[in-house]
C-alpha cells in the first residue's frame, strides 16, 4: 500500500503477463491455444502473449517479448503454462533464468508449478526441459523407424500427378479433373500425363511442352512467393523445374523411389533409393520413353543453342537479370538493327512471357542495363571510400552465444555425458568461428575488387569482357528489370 499526495492509501495495480505457445494452427492446436489463454486471465494475467510454431525454435515473436518486458522491468510477475510450452532449449531457459534474476522478475508456470527465483524451481525446470527435449529425441526416433518399416513394405508416400494413392500403393488417376468448354470433354490427370509426355516428344523441349501445354489450357501460373498469388499444389499448372522432377520421377515409370526430396529431385539420381516394378501396370512413361527424355534434358541442358559452343557469345550479365514481378531469370534476345541490318544486339526478356505465365512483354537493351549496375557499383565503391574505420570490441554472433550458454549449462553438469556434449559444442563453436571468419574474409575481397575496379569510373571500360562477366557475378546478387527500365540493383556488397 502506498500513500499519494493527497493522504490517502491506495494499492498500485499489478502488472502480471503471461505466455503460452501451440504446435500449429489447426483446429484443435487453435482450440487448446484459448484454453491456454483462458487459464492465464483466470490467474490474473491481463495481458497474454502467444506463438504458434515449434518450442525448439529460438527465434519467437511472443517469446522475445515476453522476456523483454520482464527485462525492462515493466511487469510484476511473468506466467507461463508449463516448461515444454516454453521451450525444450536449454539456451532459451537459461537466458530467461538469467532476465529473471538480473530485473527481480519472478517467473513461475502454473501446471509445473515453477519459480525461476528458487534454486529448486530452476533446478526443476531444467530438468523438464532436459526431459522436453528427449521426448523430441524420442518422437524423431519413432519416426524414423517409421518411414524404415514404410520403406520395408514398398508403400508409397505422397503420389505425383496423375496418381492417386489407395491404400500404401499408387495407382493412375482416372477420375474427371478438368472439363474442356469448347469439346466439353473431361480429362482425368493421368489422361492429362499421357498429354504432357507426348507434347514433350513432339517438342524436344521443356519450355515448348509448357508454352503449348498452357496456351491449350489457358493456365497463368506466377512464380511470386506471396501468398496471395501462390499456386496451390493440387492446381495444374507446372514450372520448368517442376516439370523435369515429374519426368524424372521413377513412379511414372512403375517404380518407387525414396531420397528425392527438396534439392534431390532433379539431382544426384545415384542417391535415389529405387524400388523397381512396384505397380507395372501403371505406368506413363516406359523406360525406353525415360532414355529417350533423360538423354534430351541432358542434352538440352548442355547445349543451350545450335551454334558450337566455342563460337558462343559471352553476355556479362547473364544469369543475373530478373523480372521485377515474377522474379524468374530473363532470357537473352537477339535482333538486328534497322538502320544496320549487319549490326546485331542484345536484349533481356522475362522467361516467362513465352509461357504465357507472365505479363512483362518489354525487353531491355543489354547495355542499358550494365550502364545502371556499373554505376551503382561507382556509387557504392565511393561510398565504401567515405567510410572510416573504426576500432571496436567484435561481437560473437548469435549462433556462437547460443552454444556458449549452452557450453557454461553443460560445463557444470555432472557426468560423463555432459563431458561428450561438452567437447561436441566447442567443437560446434569452433566451426562457426571458422565459417564466420571465412564469410568476413570473402565479404573483405569482395570490398576491396569494388574499389579496385570501380574506384576510377573510367577502369572498368578497359577489362576485358570475361573480366567484366566475373567481376559482375562476384558484386551483384541481381538485377530486375520491368516495363522496359531497369527497377533495382542488388549488390552483395
């Protein structure tokens, strides 16, 4: 109770925050998640912060700020549901363990009925997140005796289109998918993967099967990473990347095959795990149609025009001009000009206007373009000169503060154990070092080729033009051009 200027007694609100975290936005995770919360305001929490995402990611926006008002000393008291809907990492509990004792914050979980401003209580909540942790470990164990027994059985994952998958093994999908408005015919999706193999043939080429796969089907398919023009997997529609992993797919073919996720689809085959002749019967490319299409996208990609490849112009900026609105890689144009017909020129077009998949029409000269990065790159090289060094304590980065609070937990645990896990982060912190080190290093050369070359406006003109290519790869992430005009210069430096 305190007394204020008047005379009179009065008591000072209290200020209790609470936190609560669930797995993922489903129905039932978003149902326990206002259980959750309910709990909290019935233990006189008046404001409640949440997250939904796992508990053994560091980075969380309600977490953070949660441990931030309790290290601005700008709450009474912080409460929590228990330790697992906390975290599972002893980085994260020791550095709330650390804001607590450091702002005199009690911090105390309502079912684990822990307060981080005991020694029992902290000891406890270690050892529950300790326990959080194995339970993880444990859960990944299952699961991967799982996907072994699923292996063991030949049963399938997730079917590829023109699939459907009945009980553990695939079969083609023979149900109507799409209706045709001019013919009013329908087509299942395996009918539509019969479609797609044979237009490949006709065409030689993954760009051609698109073009008229799309035109045919009147599909418009953006490549923008938002979510309000990200294409649903269940859609039609196929990328050029998309397109080879499908027809690289061993299932197409009446096989199985494990190992090809993310990066591996289009690569490192050799890795693949292939199980052959699981479902003979239905399949949409044989194996002598697969030699045929795998030699042509070897081919294809080695050889990206008629001309021998020794008589190949070399372009200074290919393979770093994007389009602004679809951020797919522009293509190379040739024309000649009126005025000389003998005189040929460059262009840069978006890739994905001949798929019909893109609205930018507009090319752009290539000498404009490389006038516009050359001189952001004299703007950013003066830039770079201004700047005056300065001496300064260097600070660890994240990852290596991590581990070392992770190293001073385990240093003072008992056992032989704790020794391994021990010698394990130094060695982990010894790797960041390194790569942290070699990272500043190449950012280092990468500063210095910038004022080397761009420091005099008039050098760069006298590189050869191999020089200039590597000089540009190495300064610049990208390029994006739209409605003929370039729109932004992304420099590494």
């Amino acid at each position: 109770m305190y007394t204020n200027k008047y005379g009179s007694l009065y008591v000072p609100k209290v200020r209790r925050i609470g936190y609560t975290r669930v797995s993922s936005n489903s129905a039932e995770q978003l149902q326990a998640l206002e259980q959750h919360k309910a709990r909290l305001n019935a233990a006189g929490c008046d404001e409640v912060y949440w997250d939904i995402g796992s508990r053994s990611k560091h980075n969380r926006k309600g977490l953070n700020t949660v441990l931030e008002i309790i290290k601005q000393q700008e709450c009474d008291e912080a409460v929590f549901i228990r330790i697992d809907r906390m975290t599972d990492s002893p980085t994260v509990l020791e550095k709330a363990i650390t804001i607590c004792l450091q702002s005199k914050i009690p911090i105390r979980g309502l079912d684990d009925h822990i307060d981080f401003t005991t020694v029992g209580g902290r000891l406890h909540a270690r050892i529950l997140c300790n326990l959080a942790r194995a339970e993880v470990e444990r859960l990944s164990e299952r699961i991967q005796h799982g996907h072994e027994y699923h292996r063991q059985m030949n049963a399938a994952y997730f079917p590829p289109f023109g699939y459907k998958k009945v009980d553990q093994h695939l079969e083609l999908d023979l149900t109507p998918f799409i209706c045709l408005l001019e013919t009013k015919e329908e087509l299942s999706k395996a009918a539509i993967g019969y479609e797609l193999v044979e237009t490949f043939f006709s065409t030689r080429s993954l760009r051609g099967t698109l073009k008229q796969f799309n035109d045919k089907y009147g599909i418009r398919s953006f490549c923008r990473k938002t979510s309000n023009s990200r294409k649903s997997s269940q859609s039609l529609g196929f990328s050029i990347s998309g397109l080879t992993a499908w027809l690289n797919n061993p299932i197409l073919r009446g096989h199985i095959a494990y190992g090809r996720a993310y990066k591996q689809r289009n690569s490192h085959k050799h890795l693949w795990d292939i199980r052959y002749n699981i479902h003979p019967e239905h399949r949409i490319i044989t194996d002598e149609q697969y030699q045929v299409i795998d030699s042509t996208l070897d081919w294809n990609s080695k050889h990206r025009s008629w001309r021998p490849k020794e008589t190949h112009q070399i372009h200074p900026l290919s393979g770093l001009v994007r389009c602004a609105d679809c951020m797919s890689l522009c293509r190379g144009l040739a024309f000649r000009l009126r005025t000389d017909a003998s005189l040929i020129r460059h262009s840069y077009q978006c890739s994905n206007y001949r798929l019909k998949a893109c609205n930018q029409k507009k090319s752009l000269r290539n000498e404009i373009i490389e006038l516009q990065v050359v001189q952001s790159l004299i703007d950013r090289a003066a830039q770079v000169n201004r700047i005056v060094e300065q001496t300064s304590d260097k600070v660890d980065p994240p990852e290596i503060q991590k581990l070392k609070a992770e190293l001073a937990f385990y240093k003072n645990a008992p056992g032989d154990r704790a020794a391994g896990i021990v010698l394990d982060i130094e060695q982990q912190i010894q790797n960041f070092r390194d790569s942290h080190n070699r990272s500043e290093g190449e950012q280092s050369a990468r500063m210095r080729r910038l004022v080397h070359v761009f420091g005099d406006p008039q050098y760069w003109s006298t590189l050869p033009i191999t020089e200039r290519r590597d000089t540009y790869r190495e300064l610049v992430s990208y390029v994006t051009i739209r409605e003929g005009s370039v729109d932004s210069v992304v420099l590494k430096v």
